[in-house]
C-alpha cells in the first residue's frame, strides 16, 4: 500500500517513519488506521524547516501489537494548507488547532479551527524560526551571542520588535 501512496518508508532507532505528499495525507492516516490497525493517535505537531516549508508529524500506534508509526509530510511555506485529520482520528482536533496557531499551517475543513493557547490578540506563530522573541527587545542577552551584538559586524537583532509589540513596550534603548 505505501507503494500505491506514492510514500517513502524508512526505519530509525527501530521505528517506521512513512513520508507522503500533502495530497495523499488522509488517505495515509485512513491506511494506518484501518490496515495497520494504528487505532491509537498519540499526537501531532509541526517543524519548521526553513526555507521550504513545515513538516506536519503524526504519531499513532498499534496497541495489540505494539507497533509505533511517524506519519510525515511537508507543506510549503507560501502555502501552509493541509487537510485536517480529525475525520480520521478525532484525537488530532486539538493538536491541529496548536499547530495552526504555533506554525501557521492551515487544516482545511478543520470543525473549529480557532487559536487554542495564545491571548486574544497576539500576533505571529511563535514556534517559526523566524519569530522574534519578545524577551530580546525586553532585556538584552549578556555578551555577544549573535552577530553585531559586540559591536562589531551587522546589526543586531535586538532592535527589531516582535509582531504584536507595542512600541513602547521595553527598555528606552530597545
């Protein structure tokens, strides 16, 4: 069937990880769930893996036979869209909704696909690589752990205030 999916399978430190394209996401879920007897969804979450895309992970498992499973696939950056799980395993609604308010990747047809975690108002996905933390514009980080931070080279980081970070917000010289 992994064949038939278009799907890479490899084993690491005794476990199956099978990759597949966006397209064939549920149909990979369904094929776990029903012929691979994976009944069990442990979680689901995203990597960001600059400067492509994100990998959205499912982990599900196989009690009766103690097997465990890595889904992976990988959506673009430009276009984070995927189609939601929770048809398959009601489990994933949850994760679904924080990795879509964490990552940014978009679970279509998800029933209520609304920030989980994070306050009203915030603004930007905080796991991304790219996503300026607010505690560098609050309080500056002792020695010069990026480049331009001695003084020496490009401009620091430091300078450039998180989405949803009012201006005013940290020390004068922020």
């Amino acid at each position: 069937m992994p064949e038939r999916l278009g799907a890479e399978v490899s084993e690491s430190y005794g476990d199956t990880t099978i990759d597949v394209a966006p397209g064939r996401w549920i149909e990979l879920l369904t094929y776990a769930r029903d012929d691979l007897g994976c009944a069990f969804f442990d979680w689901l979450t995203g990597v960001d893996d600059p400067p492509d895309g994100f990998l959205v992970v499912a982990h599900v498992y196989n009690q009766a036979a103690g097997r465990r499973l890595l889904l992976r696939t990988r959506v673009p950056r430009e276009d984070p869209h995927l189609p939601s799980a929770v048809g398959v395993y009601r489990g994933a609604n949850w994760h679904e909704r924080e990795t879509y308010e964490m990552f940014g990747v978009i679970f279509d047809d998800h029933p209520h696909l609304v920030p989980l975690l994070l306050p009203d108002g915030f603004e930007g996905h905080p796991l991304r690589k790219d996503f300026v933390l607010a505690a560098r514009v609050a309080k500056a980080w002792p020695g010069a752990k990026e480049p331009g931070e001695s003084g020496h080279g490009a401009p620091s980081r430091r300078k450039t205030l998180p989405p949803g970070v009012p201006a005013d917000w940290g020390p004068p010289d922020a």
